[in-house]
C-alpha cells in the first residue's frame, strides 16, 4: 500500500462509504487485495521497513474509514447500529490484515533472536571452559582443551570477535593449567624416584657394610689360621698375606665405586629439581603475562565499542533533528499554499519515497 491509497480512502465520503450498498466491503476489499498484491521481503533491511510502512498505512485507512464511520453516526442516528456494526468490520478485518503484514517481521525478528541467543550460549561454553581449573588433573585439562577444538568451529558470524577472544582467553588458560599440572606430576615422579634413590643408596650401603665385615672375619680367620700354623712354610704364609692383601684392597675399591655412584646419583637428582623449580617459575610469569595482556585488549575493545556507539548515535540524532526541520519547513510551505497538514504530510512522503517526479527535499 502507499501513500497514494490512503490518500483515496480519505477521499472518499461518509455517504459514499456507509450508505451505499456493499460501500465498505468494496472499500475493505479493495485494500485487502492490493496489499496482498504487494511484494513483501522480510529478509532485507529495505524489505522489513516497507513492510512495517505498509502495515502502519493500513492501520492510517482503518483510522481514516473509522472516523467517517463517527460522522456518519452523528448525522444519522438512526443508522448507528448498522454503522457500528461495519466498524467492527473494518477494527477486526483491518486488524487481521495489519498482522498478517507484520507477520513474516515477527517472525524473522523471532529467528534472530533464537540465532543469536545459540551462538551466546556457545560463547558461554567456551568461557565456561577456562574457568575452575585449579586441581584438574592434565588428563581432564586436555579433554577440556579438545572440547574448545570443538566448539570453535561453530559459525559465530557477526560475534566472531568476541568468540575469537573467548577461545584465546580459554585456550591460553588452559595451556597454564596444564603446566602447573604437568609440573605437580612431575614433582611427584621426581619425589618418588629420590624416595628410589635413597632406598638404593642404602641398600648399596648395607652390601658394603657386610663387606667390610665379612672382610674382617675372613682377615680375623687368617690371623687364626696363621698362630695355629706357624709351622706352615714361609712359602704358604706369604702367600696367604698376598691373598688378603688383594681381597683388601678389592673391597675397598668397590666401596669408593659405589660412594661414587651415589654421589652422580644426588647431584643429578639436585640439578633435575633446579631444572623443574626454573621451568615452573617461567610457565608462571608467562601465564600471568598473557592473562594481563587479554585483560587488556578487552578492556580497550569496550572502551572502542562504547565510543564508536556514542558517536554513532550522535550522528543519528544530529541527523534526525536536521531532516525534521526541513521537513516542518516544507510542511509549512504547503499548508501555506492551501493544503491541509494532513495533505501536506502526504505529499512529503511521496516526494521523500521519489513518486512525484523532478522534485526532490534537501537535506
């Protein structure tokens, strides 16, 4: 519907529209078809508007025939009980059309809405993600990591932004998480093979200490067997001597063997603990590092998005307060050259739609 048509309800007459026979059902008619003729395309931003333009001009003729009704009343009582009858013709069947217009509108606004509440809650899965990470074990941090692997892929269109943020928020505190965890299960490993270390290195010293003394037995033996053989030849003692001499001193360097090993084994086992305490103290401040930086950047992007909203809105009303008054300017010209405000309305909205040819408003 334009402006156009409810220029010719208005045109019509009380007489014309409520005493003739069929007047309002042509009239009604008429709008019904030509509105259902109209192409309308709610999935533009072009076509939603028109579609709310259409709607509203059928709520002006349902206005426009009402109030002829109420003229009619007042010149003829006698005919209020069949004009009232009609207005509610008009109020239900105009009201119907008016919704059955609006409908598609309604309905896209509702698919919107649905859309951009899903891809909400699956930003909120993903921050959801990086939150109460203390004490997870690495196993339950990396499915939780795969998990962001997944969510990430879904289409957040014009929130991509924001999830792109969330995802690194997420993945980033994550990836701390499973540092400071991976280090606690190897502190545990570690404490467990010094536990192991110990145990070895006094088991070594037990078998050393047995050593020792089955060495004194066996020089105690010698000695024995020496008073109760001194008979024996020169020849066999001095052979026995040179005997325990070799065991003595066989003993002994397997002792300086085995306290050289243990002693590899602690500072092997102190400079892999150095290694560890160096690494988590690194993963710390580099955690710490990436979490101020996002702070950061989200801070400045609210920061950017509030100014740009409050500029952008500036405009709008600058702009807004700007065509009004040219256009009550252009008004007053009308009315001033014999037509009537609602006329003049009329033509301004022709013009602003380009439906009066060669002239123009400028703003």
């Amino acid at each position: 519907m334009s402006e156009i048509a409810l220029l010719s309800v208005k045109a019509l007459t009380p007489v014309a529209v409520f005493q003739t026979q069929n007047g309002v059902e042509d009239v009604v008619s008429k709008l019904e078809r030509d509105v259902r003729a109209m192409e309308l395309d709610p999935t533009t931003e072009k076509g939603r508007k028109h579609i709310k333009s259409v709607a509203y001009q059928v709520s002006r003729s349902k206005t426009a025939l009402d109030d002829m009704g109420k003229l009619v009343k007042e010149e003829a009582m006698e005919l209020v009980k069949r004009v009232d009858g009609e207005r509610r013709t008009i109020n239900s069947r105009l009201d119907a059309l008016r919704d059955e217009v609006r409908k598609p509108v309604d309905d896209y606004e509702a698919r919107e809405k649905a859309r951009v509440d899903g891809i909400r809650d699956q930003i909120a899965k993903i921050e959801l993600l990086g939150q109460r990470l203390d004490g997870l074990s690495v196993e339950a941090l990396n499915e939780s990591m795969e998990e962001l692997d997944l969510l990430k892929i879904h289409d957040f269109q014009e929130f991509a932004s924001r999830a792109d943020l969330a995802v690194q928020q997420t993945a980033n505190a994550l990836k701390a998480a499973i540092i400071i965890a991976e280090k606690a299960e190897a502190d545990r490993i570690e404490a467990e093979r010094l536990a192991s270390v110990k145990a070895e290195e006094e088991r070594l010293a037990a078998i050393e200490a047995q050593k020792v003394r089955e060495a004194e037995i066996a020089r105690a033996a010698a000695e024995n067997a020496r008073k109760d053989a001194e008979e024996k030849a020169e020849r066999e003692r001095k052979a026995a001597a040179e005997a325990l001499e070799r065991e003595k001193r066989e003993a002994e360097r397997k002792e300086q063997e085995a306290a050289d090993r243990i002693a590899k084994m602690r500072r092997e086992a102190e400079e892999n603990a150095r290694r560890v305490a160096a690494e988590k103290e690194a993963a710390e401040e580099q955690a710490k590092r990436d979490q101020e930086a996002a702070i950061e950047r989200e801070r400045q992007r609210v920061a950017d998005e509030k100014a740009a909203k409050e500029a952008d809105g500036k405009r709008r009303a600058e702009n807004t307060a700007h065509r009004g008054k040219i256009n009550r300017e252009v008004l007053a010209a009308l009315i001033a050259a014999g037509a009537s405000e609602d006329l003049g309305k009329a033509i301004i909205g022709a013009i602003l739609k380009g439906a009066v040819p060669h002239v123009s408003i400028g703003y």
